[in-house]
C-alpha cells in the first residue's frame, strides 16, 4: 500500500443535476443518470481518484449504519486497488448532497453532520491507522470530523505520521485544520474554503489576504500551502516563495465536483514518483484539478488526462 | 389485512431541515435531527400514517439495489402494523429530497425517477396485488410509477379492485391518474398538483377551475373528487355536489410535509368504521392532514391528533 487515506466523516454522496434548480419549488429528475450515488467523502475520493491514477491506497475512517454499509460496500466495487478498514459506529453514516444546475451553472451543496464518535471508537481507529501507516508512505487526513473528535485530533495523527517518517497532507478547516498546521507535522496543508473565506480568525477577500494565508501556514510549520484563490486559481507557498496558478480557460463553477480531491490526488502521485518535489507537486496537482473539472460529474479521470491538461495554466512569482 | 397500499415507485425519503437556503452555497446541517431518513413514496407513507391510527396494511410496489433494502428494512422497523411484499428490482430506489427551510418557509424538493421496470417484474407484482386484493376491504394507489410501467396501469389495478367490490383510493398526475379516474372504478380520486397546477390538459388558476376539475373527475366516473386549492382547502365534488373545506388557521407552508398522505389515510381510517360514508370521509381526511400540518417534520399522527383538529376548518358549499 502506498497511500493511507483517513476520512473520520464519510460520506454516501448524491449528486443531483436539477435544471432551473429553484428554493420552493417540486423538481422532478427525470433522466436515471442525472441522480447519482457513490461512496464520499474527502479522503474516500482522493481513494479513488488515486485508484483512477493506477496508485493503491487504504481508506479508513468511521462509517455507521445502514448507509454506511452503503458506502463501503459501493468503495469496495469501484477498484481492487482500494482497501478498506472502517471502524463501524452505530449511528447513521451522513449523506452529502450536491444539487448541480448546468443551465444556471450554480452548485448548492447540502453536508450533514455524521454520527457520533465515542472514546472507544477513536481508540479502534488508532488502532487501525498505527497499522496503516506501516504500509504507507504517504498518509492524507481530508475533510471533515464527526462529533465526539477532538478539534487536536489532526494534529495528533499529523505527528505520529511525521514521526514515522511519513508524507502528511491534510486539507480540513476550522480549528481541526488550524492545529494541525500548528504541530509543525504537515507536509502539505489546505484548507477548505467551500464554506467560509475564512482562515486563522482572517476573512479573506483580495489575492494579498490568500497569499497572505498561504503564507501564514508555511510560517506555522507546513512545508507547502495550497490555498483556492475563487474559481480559476491556486495560490502556493513554500518557504522558497509564493505563487499563483491560474487556468487558461474558464472554469464553470458547476464542474468543480471533486476538483479539490483531484488536486490532492494529483499531488500524491507526483511526490510517489518523484518524492520532495514539492512544487512539482503543486503543478501535477493543479492540472489533476484542471482534468477534473473538464467533467459535470465527479469522475475518475486518468493519468492520460492529468498530462493533457498540464499546460492550462499559468504560474506568477507572488514573493 | 385491512388496507393494501401499492408504491410502485417507492423511495428513501430523506428530510433536510436547512436554514436559509440558498442556490449555489454549501449549507453545513449541525444538529443530526435535521437530517432525517424514512421510507417514502406516497402509498408507504400512508401506511405509516396508517399504522399510528391503529390500521394494519399490507405494503406492496417494486423496490431495488442497496437503498431499497434500506427503505424495506426501515419500513418493517415503523410498526408491526405493516406488513411488506415487495417486489425486488436490479436498479437502485430512489431518493426523494425534501429541503425544509423554516426561516424563509419553504420546501424544496427533488424526486428521481427511480428503477427500470420489466414485463416480468410487471407479472411478479401482479401476482402479488392480486393476493393483497383478498385480504384487504380497502386498496391506496398512490404517488408516481418508475420507467416501464403504462399509462394505464392504475386503471388496470383499479378495475381488478373494484370488480372484487373494494374501495379504491387514486393519487397520482398526468396521463396514469387520468386514465385510472377514466376507468370509472376509483372510488376517490385525487390528482397530485403539487409539480403542476393541471388536469385533463386544464391550467387551474382561479378557485372555479378547481372546482370544475373536481366536477370533471366525477363526471368521468369517480365517487368522489378530491382537489387541493392552493395551501389552506380542498375542493370536494361528489354527485350530490361540490364543496370547499378551508382550514381556518393559516398553514405554513413549511409544514406541508406529508399532509396529502394524511388526508388519504384520514379517508381510510374513516370509511373502515363507517362504510360508504365519502363526505364524512372526507372531513375526517382534512383533519387528519390538518393535523400533521402541526408539525414541520413528517409525524406519525394519532387518532387523538385528527380528533383535536375537527373543528380547524370551515365548509362552504359551491355546487
């Protein structure tokens, strides 16, 4: 195994193309296709995507109930190069939505807030990753936390990795991701933006506050930032200087499905080749993202697509 | 076996209680509660209803793949007063949607197509209706049909049904409902309007179009007509006349949720103790669906719940 995948907080995802998707009113979805299901959850899709890319991972996490049989069931069928050692809690595994409108080209997103975690349980999966991590040599902590985890609990799983001599990349947000970057343990930090532009207490609005974030989090201990810049930009930070990479073209918001993922994918794959080439990292990452996103749907793209994809986008010395 | 519900297109309904709703954002649900799951799709639904007044059902449609286990599983959980004989189908159950937004009231909703149906699948569940048809002194056919199923398959079921002297209750829309009311052997027909307001290729708009779409139903053979007019009535045409039934408290419509199935249930309940007795029936139906407009989230009512809500509404006779 090469890649450990942590997802406290899987997910079933439902994506849902709705046309003319409209507060108050009664849809009908009429095409099979346009109402999909499959297992989700940040870490489970870097599982994935990575499986697309050829590269073997083990995901692991909590999942609970009967849509959490759901979810592992369906992560199982999607590739023999994904292994899967979830802890199994009582209460329901969530379900994250995903309302795509391609006429109005609008994204609106519905995540729930997952079982709760008891003591015990996060003892089993400690258990569990102390075991995963032996066979790793890169380890992702991706997406959110149910209740009962402790908001340290990032930065605990970053040390004990970094201790072990592992790659650490976490993208979360809030004070899960916050402390994590603190314990000076992560290799690669992104924080997650969807919801809020908000990061340390900062809000951000201008390109000077992402770089100034990105920034921020390399100075924390981090050895590279990945900071969203809107739609069509990444900003990155090392502690060699900080740049901004754009797309060439236009990216529709509704296509931004599992970009975020595919760009952590694209990351691991490259520092798996070509270890401590962070910023090479950086640019497989973003034409990873930029593949992605040449789809509605959230699909497994391909190393093939990565390469084509690798030179739509521009790179600016910010630092 | 008193009643048996036929769902062709059953569903795993899951209720998302989310404030301030807003196309193209990520809402994050906190509280767990606010994210409900239950088996759905209309005839299911009126078999819970059902259950919480005392009246034991015999549940019977196609279900499939992963989800409709799950809607099959906690459908049997509800209430040993309902009995299940499901036909199994390869293709996932759907999911319906319900956004529930309290703040602004509204409710948004998107419902899926659900499973491809066989010939063969067809014949299974004939089979099965006909066995149900035996036991029970009253038959619900109620909500949408999946792929694969004709245009006149209630009128079918309908026919088979009141040739062995049942009470037929019909919720449908379009080409199904109408072709069922057609049959002249539906003993209450109500359209479901709640994605259109129109009827035998009629726009309703003005309170008289209603009433002339309840009058038409009668007309073409059906014993009673039941017609939502906007939020707060129901327009009521039987061939002794027509009549409005209006709440006389204002209904939020965030708490719409389940009413049209309480409204059928409140029928069944009343025409099991006092045969052919439709205008009672139906005063009893609008006070069962009064009553579960009390509640945001789609409740189990009891027979104390409907009795309460008896005096909420006013009729006024228009024919």
């Amino acid at each position: 195994m090469d890649v450990l995948t942590v997802t406290l907080n899987p997910a079933l995802d439902r994506e849902l193309i709705v046309e003319n998707l409209e507060v108050d009113r009664l849809h009908r979805v009429k095409n099979p296709k346009y109402s999909v299901m499959q297992p989700g959850g940040k870490g489970v899709n870097v599982s994935i995507i990575l499986s697309g890319l050829q590269v073997p991972s083990l995901a692991i996490g909590f999942i609970g109930g009967f849509i959490g049989t759901v979810v592992e069931e369906r992560l199982r069928e999607v590739s023999p190069l994904i292994s899967t050692s979830f802890v199994h809690v009582e209460e329901e595994t969530r379900e994250n939505i995903t309302i795509v409108d391609p006429i109005n080209d609008t994204m609106t997103e519905i995540n729930s807030v997952g079982p709760s975690i008891t003591e015990e349980d996060l003892e089993m999966f400690m258990r569990r990753f102390r075991i995963g991590l032996k066979r790793s040599r890169i380890v992702v902590i991706s997406g959110s936390a149910p209740p009962g985890v402790p908001d340290d609990f990032y930065a605990t799983l970053s040390e004990e990795a970094r201790a072990e001599g592992k790659v650490v990349i976490v993208e979360a947000v809030g004070p899960l991701f916050e402390k994590a970057v603190e314990s000076g343990a992560v290799s690669i930090a992104k924080p997650d933006l969807r919801g809020a532009q908000e990061l340390f207490g900062q809000e951000l609005v201008e390109l000077e506050d992402y770089q100034g974030a990105a920034e921020e989090i390399v100075s924390r201990g981090s050895l590279m930032a990945v900071v969203s810049f809107h739609i069509e930009g990444d900003v990155i930070a090392t502690s060699e200087g900080t740049w901004l990479l754009s797309t060439k073209e236009q990216v529709e918001r509704s296509h931004l499905l599992g970009t975020g993922d595919s760009l952590i994918a694209g990351a691991v794959h490259h520092l798996l080749i070509t270890p401590d080439d962070y910023f090479g990292a950086a640019k497989h990452a973003m034409a990873a993202a930029i593949a992605e996103s040449a789809y509605v749907e959230k699909m497994i793209i391909t190393d093939e697509d990565v390469i084509r994809f690798e030179d739509f986008f521009t790179i600016k010395k910010l630092r």
